[in-house]
C-alpha cells in the first residue's frame, strides 16, 4: 500500500500513454519535458506531519475491541472483491 504523502500515479493506461506521447513529441522538438508545478515545502511538511502522526493517534484513542472490529470489516472488505 503507498504512502498516502506520496505523490500518486494515476493507474489508468490512458494518462500513461498521453504523457509518454507528449514527452515524445517535447524530446523531437528539442525542448525540455513539461517541469512538474514546485510545491510549497512548508504545505509538503505540514501534510506529511499530520500524515504520519494521524493513523497512530487515532489507534491509541480506540478500544482493542472496536480495532479489532475495524480489522474484521476491513478484511471482509478486502477479501470479498476477490
């Protein structure tokens, strides 16, 4: 499972072969691929601190009982789509 902070590739095949056509068409013309928007370094600190920290809080404020009710519905979840 990826980190929720990490950048996330969309996994559809049709936005894959859109940018891997464009990067083509900028390496033919001779210019640079499009350059990905910077991102505010504070706002990247900021998200990835809540990030890290959120999971972990909010286990520590739950019974094991109702983790453990989390647990089952996850995996019923989880192995019902197979």
């Amino acid at each position: 499972m990826p980190n929720r902070s990490s950048n996330r590739k969309t996994s559809d095949p049709n936005v894959a072969a859109f940018r891997v056509i464009q990067h083509v068409i900028a390496m033919s013309e001779g210019r640079a691929t499009p350059a990905q928007p910077e991102k505010n370094p504070a706002a990247v600190a900021l998200g990835r601190l809540g990030g890290l920290k959120g999971g972990k809080a909010r286990a520590a404020k739950l019974s094991k009982a109702k983790r453990t009710a989390i647990a089952k519905k996850a995996a019923r979840a989880r192995w019902a789509t197979r």
